[in-house]
C-alpha cells in the first residue's frame, strides 16, 4: 500500500483547520492545535500563502484562508450550477438562431467550454465540451476579459496568437475591443479566430453581479452577419444572445439588468 504523504496531510490539516472556528488564527494557535513544532508549522503556512492558499494579516500576523483556496473551493458548485440553469435557455437560442450555441467560463489562461448544443439542422457536427478557447480572439474570450479582472489580466499578460489577419493582437487596440464590449454588452468575433467563421456572445452573471461565464453562438459568416455591411453581425442575433446571457443571470439571483 502507497504511504501518505506527511508534509501534504500536515497542509491539509492545517486548511481545514483554519476553514472552521475563528476567522484567524496564529502561528503558536496553529502549531499548538495540530502537535506540530512552530518551525514546521510555519514553512508549511508559508508554502500556502505562496500558492494563494493562506494569507497573513499584516497588522495581526495572523493566518487565515486565501483568495485562490476559495476560488477553488467554489469553481466546481459554480460551473454545474451555471451550466444546470444554462440548459434550457441554450436550447432555445439554438432553436432561435439555428446557430451552434457555447457556454464558456475562464479556466487557466483561456476559455474552457463548459456546455455546447449542437446547431438544430442534419450536418455532421463534434461536441466541444472541454475544448479550449483563446481569450483574446473569440467572442467567448472577448467578454469574459471584459467583465472578469482576471481574465483581463489573463489576456494581457500572455501571448496573442494572430490566427488570422483580422487577430486584434496590440494591447491598446484590444482594450478597445474591451471598452467597446462593456459598451455594447456584447462581443463580436468576424474571421478573428477561423476563417469564414463569426460568433458573438454576452457576459452571464451571478447574484452577486459577479461575472461567471459567457454565453454566445458561432456560425458561417454568411449567416450570422449582414450582407449590406461587412463585419457588422446581424441585430437580431444579438438580441437573442443578450437576452439568452439575461435570462440565465436572472435564474442564478443576479436580477435584471
């Protein structure tokens, strides 16, 4: 049989300890509760606070539970909540559009596709849920690094592919993508990403006005723009895209916007 991990049980132990009882707790409070020496206590704390796992108050010195444990700790609850409230309304903006429709939440440096349904007509077509999507190009991404700080972050930070000759790749041009998006309430991606393909998408929000994730459809672009104004995606897709990404913020607590 495999033997455990000390050090890594030690961290647990130590999690879990300051996931219940006082919301702080010190380095002598920590090492005395869990038998452990205050040095050993203290580079295990120190590793965590490290990955995000642990903060220290400055003022205190004590320890309490960090922002990335907590993000962790919610992201599996968040995202099946998301895609359960999601079912239905993708259902009819695939039924509305007769477009391919895509839920996608940030995950690492790019868009993690989270729910797809099919385009409602007979052609062959392959389930994406899993796939990744690049955050600076699609519509998906687009709106994600819009209303998300961290996706933002994400998106300057890395590398922006250029797929196409039509890759907003400039950091000033594509926060002007981004101002242009929280104007709009939406994002639009024209060949940005795939040639002869466009998508559009809108932001979903949860009851804390918390941006979750992004709704959107992807299409020929033939079908999904206008013929009399090239680049331009017509309005009435749009509208079915924002008020699919409303009515899902609304089935999750966020209220009307």
């Amino acid at each position: 049989m495999a033997r455990n991990i000390q050090s890594l049980e030690r961290a647990a132990a130590m999690l879990r300890l300051l996931g219940g009882g006082e919301r702080r707790l010190g380095l002598s409070d920590i090492a005395s509760s869990l038998g452990l020496a205050k040095g050993t206590a203290h580079g295990i704390l120190r590793t965590l606070q490290q990955e995000g796992f642990v903060e220290q108050d400055d003022a205190s010195g004590r320890y309490q539970l960090g922002a990335e444990l907590l993000r962790l700790g919610t992201t599996y609850l968040d995202v099946h909540e998301l895609r359960a409230r999601a079912l239905v309304w993708a259902d009819d903006l695939a039924r509305s559009s007769g477009e391919s429709v895509y839920l996608g939440v940030l995950h690492q440096q790019g868009v993690l596709i989270v729910h797809h349904v099919f385009r409602p007509d007979d052609s062959r077509q392959v389930l994406e849920i899993g796939a990744m999507q690049p955050l600076h190009s699609t519509a998906l991404g687009k709106v994600l690094s819009a209303y998300d700080p961290v996706a933002h972050s994400e998106a300057l930070e890395n590398d922006r592919k250029a797929f196409t000759d039509r890759t907003v790749c400039e950091p000033e041009d594509f926060e002007h993508i981004l101002d242009l998006t929280r104007a709009r309430g939406y994002a639009a991606d024209v060949e940005e990403t795939w040639e002869g393909v466009a998508s559009l998408a809108a932001p979903i929000h949860d009851r804390r006005r918390m941006p979750v994730g992004a709704v959107g459809i992807t299409g020929a672009v033939e079908r999904l723009c206008r013929s009399d104004e090239e680049g331009a995606v017509r309005p009435e897709l749009i509208a079915a895209v924002r008020d699919c990404a409303r009515a899902v913020s609304r089935d999750l607590g966020a209220g009307r916007f």
